[in-house]
C-alpha cells in the first residue's frame, strides 16, 4: 500500500507532451511527498492533485519551465495551490514541491491546533465539573 493509493493524480502538460520520463521524476519529487504528507489524512480518497507542466518562453532570455501543483482538500474550502519557475524541469518541480509541502503542513498544523485546542476546553469543562460537585 503506497502514499499515494485513493489519491487522484492530473498530470498535463501545456503546448507540450507529457513523457514518461516527466511523468516519473513528477512522480518522485511532487506526487510522493504530497502522499506522504496527507497519508494520515481520513478523507484522502477525496484529495486531487493536478499538476501542470509547460515551457514559458521570456524575452531575450532562455526557455523557462513552469509548474503548476494544485492539491485540493475536502476539509478545506480553497485547494492549495503553487506555481513555481525553474530554469529546468527539475528545478521547477523542486521550486514547487517546497511551496506545497510548506502549505500543507501549515493546513495540518492548524488542524492539530484546532483538536488541541477542543481537547484543553473539555478537560477543562470537566475540571469546572468536578470542583462544583
């Protein structure tokens, strides 16, 4: 059973054709370390991931490569997105990987201060319980 099981992955590209040599290293470096990082999550059958590959071409420069990661959440309204630019592929996806695994470890944090923050006031309701009787 991997990180990624119940997961849906999107991987396109834009004016380009995705390989399977893009499709692996997105795999490696994007895709696993958001499973990993959603695998404690309960609803991850529901979470998306789409990720968009295309080359960007700048004025009186080289060719630039943009990547595009939108994960999408149940719990949260909004889906988390990043777009990042690299001067290769690689640096692209790296760019972007770091940009989601900061914001979804943001979004756990919350939760967990969220469930800490429920379990303090019960404890404390039943302390206030126990005093009055």
């Amino acid at each position: 059973m991997g990180y990624t099981d119940g997961m849906k992955v999107r991987l396109y590209g834009k004016n380009i054709g995705i390989t399977t040599s893009m499709e692996v290293l997105v795999n490696k470096k994007l895709v696993l370390p958001i499973g990993r990082l959603l695998s404690n999550i309960d609803v991850k059958t529901n979470v998306q991931c789409d990720i968009e590959i295309r080359k960007r071409s700048v004025r009186n420069a080289d060719i630039e490569w943009l990547c595009e990661a939108q994960v999408t959440v149940p719990e949260r309204r909004l889906p988390i997105r990043v777009s990042a630019v690299g001067a290769s592929l690689e640096a692209a996806i790296n760019e972007a990987k770091d940009g989601i695994e900061r914001r979804i470890k943001k979004f756990k944090g919350k939760r967990q201060t969220r469930t800490l923050r429920g379990a303090r006031r019960a404890k404390e309701a039943l302390r206030m319980r126990k005093r009055i009787s």
